[in-house]
C-alpha cells in the first residue's frame, strides 16, 4: 500500500470538483435528447460522483426499468459529452427533494373542493379531558355536527357537504364517487 501526500489527494479532489462542474450542466442539456421526452419527464439528474450519474425517477418502476437500460444510457452520454461515466444509479430516493421543474404546482389545502375551515376560537383550541374512547368519540361526532351545521345539503343523500364538491361535482364526493363506478 502507497501513501500519498495531502497535495497529491487535495489535487485529485479539486480536478474531480473542477471536472463535475463542467460535465454536469453539459450532461443536463443533452439529457433530454439522449433519454427521449418521456423518459426526462420521469427523470431528473442530481449529480456526479466518483463516475456515477445519480437520478431520481419519479418512481420505483422507472427507477428499476431504466437500470436494465442503464449501460445503453451511459454508452450514448460517454459518446456525447466525451466523458468515461462508469455507471448510473436510479432512485426515487431524491425525486422529491429534487427541482420541481415541469411538475404541477402543488396545490394548499384551501383550494381543495372539500376544505371546510375551522373556527378556532381559543375555546376550541383547548381539547377537553375525556376518561375514555367513548367520550372521545362522542365529543368527536359533537365537533362533526356544529363544523357541518351551515353546510349546503347534497342533493342526492342530503348529506352536509362543503360548497367546493358541489360546485365541482353537483353532488357530495361520496355520491360522486358512486356515480363514476
């Protein structure tokens, strides 16, 4: 075994920074054209270390399905950006954390059609004791009623629902739901 000196490996370090900076964003422009449209729209980059392109797929079937593809991948992105890539990994491990570049906005819980809003008065905030799950329930099903009370009625079951599904759906999500077996 060789040691080698600390300039030696802060020197192999640095090239490596140097040398991924570089390649990264080049890989990045042609990601698209080497993978095709679908493919890049279930993918994302993340980095290079050591040699290996690190992906996230948008989900573990991709992520599995692309790694039996994986050496034709890294054939054509050696050839296009003249680099010695040695292996990719996929994993939907980043898909989340990573840019959301072409994916749907996410949406708040406000804007969904069965958001009902709270009235936290500072009496409600106070959760009450209860001596047992029967209690609890009950005082469960009392919150339930006066939440609903002012809620328009579905016309099909009468049921209380929030304004946003029958405006969207005419009926309740229940009754919605019935209707789309």
């Amino acid at each position: 075994m060789s040691f080698k000196s600390i300039d030696h490996i802060l020197g192999n370090i640095q090239r490596s920074a140097q040398w991924q900076e570089q390649v990264f964003p080049r890989l990045l422009k042609c990601w698209v054209e080497v993978v095709g449209t679908a493919v890049a729209a279930q993918t994302r980059p993340l980095s290079i270390q050591r040699d290996v392109l690190w992906v996230a797929t948008s989900s573990a079937a991709w992520a599995q399905n692309l790694t039996f593809g994986r050496k034709t991948i890294l054939m054509q992105l050696n050839q296009k950006l003249s680099t010695s890539l040695v292996d990719i990994h996929f994993s939907t491990a980043e898909w989340k954390n990573s840019s959301t570049t072409g994916t749907k906005p996410t949406v708040s819980a406000s804007e969904h059609p069965s958001y009902v809003a709270d009235d936290l008065t500072a009496d409600k905030l106070v959760p009450p004791k209860l001596d047992n799950a029967l209690d609890g329930f009950e005082n469960w099903a009392k919150k339930m009623q006066e939440r609903s009370h002012h809620l328009p009625l579905c016309p099909q079951c009468q049921c209380p629902t929030p304004p946003g599904e029958l405006e969207r759906w005419n009926v309740c999500s229940l009754c919605c739901s019935k209707l789309l077996r």
